[in-house]
C-alpha cells in the first residue's frame, strides 16, 4: 500500500496541496489515530478556496459527507464500475475502520482517466501571435509556438490535452512568423484537430484579436497563451464557468511563498504587535488561461491593442461576474521565459503523467 496518499486529518489544507503536489495525486486518503477518516480531493480544496477559507485550517473541515468507498463485501466488477463512474484516481475498500485495500485506476484501466469520448464543440483561441522577446535567441529562428517540449512542440501538446477532454476547434492567433507555424501544422497529422487562423495585421494584445472570432463563438469559448499548460480536467473547467453563470472565469494559480525572514506586525500607531518567523504567505496568480462567454466580446474594441487585463478591469466596472478558478502550482507549466523552459524541460515526466507523450 502506498502509504504517500494517506495524511492526517488534522493537517493543514496547504499541507494536503503539498503533498498532492509532491506525489502527482489530486485525492488523498484523511487518517485519525491510524484509521481511515476521510478522503479529500483538490475539488474540495478548490471550493474552500472559492469559499475563502484559510488554508491553515484542518483538512477535515472541507471534507464532503458523499465520498465513495467500496465495503470488503463488494465484487471486483463493482469495484471497477464505481471508479468508473465517479473517475476516481484510486477507491480504497474498507472494513471496520480500516483500510483492507486500495485499487488504483492506472492498474486496473491504465493512463486514461480524464478521457471523454464525446466530442464538445467549443472554440480553443490560443494566442500565439507574440515575439516570444523573453526567450531569445530561440525565437530569433523558431515561433514560441513550435519551441519543443522533448519530442513535440508547445503547441502540439496542447491541442493534445484539449482532445483528451473532446475539445478539437482550435483557432490560433497568429502575427510574428505565422508561415512557419502554418507551414509546420501543415506537415503534421494531428488526428480530428480543426484549425482556423486568425491573422493580425498589427498585434491586438492579448484580447484584441478574439473581437475578430465573435461569429465563430455560439455561447463560450477556452483562451489560452501558448506558452502554458494546466493539468487540470476542463470539463470540470467548463462545468463551474456555467454552473456559476461566470462572463468570465480566470484559471488561478495557488503560490506559496514562504519568507525567510521575521515579519515586522504593527499597529497604525506604528508599535510593534508580534513578529511572525519565516511565515507562509498564499496567494493567487493569473495563469494565462480563460473561459469567457461571448457577452464579454462586445466589450472589446475592434482593431485596438487591447490586453485581457483590460477586459478583466471592463467587466468587474461593468458589474459583470468574472470568477476564478484555482488549480496548484505544480499542476501549471509556464515555459515563457528561459529560467521557467528550462524548468519545464527537467520535468518532462509531468507532461508524460497528462498522458500526452
């Protein structure tokens, strides 16, 4: 038994992010006094998050009340149709309390637990027309696009990870040497891929080119930079962007900072209250990825420079609700600047774990 998916019940939300951070795991089995407690999935962590809660706080506090878990007395078949159903990464059995065992979906099904083998016709815009200035002199040759992450390029692994999920309509904004890009997606087989172009005469920022898409988007639409990945389930993505009746919905990124040094508290008299030592601090960061509803288009001017943060700032004055969705930082890959590709490159295995390579 892998004792790594077990932790105490009393531990930290931001300890239970950590561990699944460390073990490449998004469920995690809660002990108390060595028997089994609960279990706690990165969905109940992303909903604490939502709902602000402190991240010091104890894990079993954001626990459900509806886990699934199998008894002794169940057969294997429905064992298999269970973690079928609710695609759980492992469904442990268990008998007076404790754990009798544990089944993992990659041996019972193998690497294929976020596939869904229905289509979804919703538009990928991926914004691909930039200089890549911060990754020179690579872009001086090369597209950021088509910099290779081991043996594909940025690009083609993330047309895979939005197939995994039935997504295929992909639109790509193209400005700075968009013939090499167009050249090289037109040698390459990428199976039940559709790709449209859409060409800047000028460079529009990071919005003002989706104003040009608004035929092609029915009701909502993915925007990505082509410089990132999150390993994350977009379905569950799209699911809280309607479910939450969001214009916009932010992919965020949960960092943890921790300061090495004692942290001055003071009053607004300016006497020292306490020093906290070497605290933690937490914090969200935009990811570079989005879902927006077409409504939010027409806030966009046309054939203006426009970035996605002046949409944001549009919109929260607009009164329109634009929400957020946060992932861990070890699920985002940002290969943008030289420090965070050659990062990235060191964890190739990750992008194996998407089931990509």
């Amino acid at each position: 038994m892998d004792i790594s998916i077990k932790i105490a019940h009393d531990s930290t939300i931001i300890e239970v992010i950590k561990r699944m951070d460390k073990i490449n795991r998004k469920l995690l089995i809660l002990e108390k006094n060595n028997k089994f407690y609960s279990l706690v999935s990165i969905g109940d962590i992303q909903r604490a998050i939502i709902n602000n809660i402190d991240l010091s706080s104890p894990a079993y506090i954001i626990t459900r009340k509806d886990i699934k878990v199998a008894k002794k007395s169940y057969s294997f078949e429905k064992i298999k149709k269970m973690m079928l159903k609710y695609r759980m990464e492992f469904l442990p059995v268990i008998d007076n309390g404790e754990i009798y065992k544990i089944y993992y979906w990659e041996e019972l099904f193998g690497n294929t637990i976020n596939i869904n083998n229905e289509k979804i016709d919703i538009p990928v815009i991926i914004m691909a027309g930039g200089k890549g200035t911060r990754l020179k002199p690579i872009t001086n040759v090369i597209p950021k696009p088509l910099i290779p992450i081991g043996e594909k390029t940025i690009l083609e692994i993330i047309f895979e990870k939005f197939l995994k999920y039935g997504i295929y309509n992909f639109h790509l904004s193209v400005n700075y040497k968009h013939e090499l890009i167009e050249y090289y997606l037109s040698k390459k087989i990428i199976k039940d891929v559709k790709i449209h172009y859409i060409k800047e005469d000028k460079p529009l920022g990071t919005a003002g080119s989706i104003r040009l898409m608004n035929k092609n988007i029915k009701e909502d639409c993915f925007i990505t930079n082509c410089d990132i990945l999150i390993n994350q389930d977009y379905i569950e993505l799209l699911s809280y962007h309607k479910e939450n009746k969001n214009i916009l919905t932010i992919v965020g990124v949960l960092k943890n900072e921790s300061i090495p040094y004692g942290v001055i508290e003071n009053d607004d008299k300016g006497n020292v209250k306490k020093i906290n030592e070497k605290p933690n601090r937490n914090y969200l960061i935009n990811s570079g990825m989005y879902i927006i509803n077409k409504k939010a288009i027409e806030y966009i001017p046309e054939d203006k420079f426009f970035n996605m943060t002046d949409l944001i700032e549009i919109l929260i004055k607009n009164k329109e609700k634009v929400s957020y969705f946060p992932v861990s930082e070890k699920s985002w890959f940002d290969i943008g600047e030289w420090d965070k590709y050659q990062s990235t490159l060191k964890e190739y295995e990750k992008f194996r774990n998407f089931g990509l390579s």
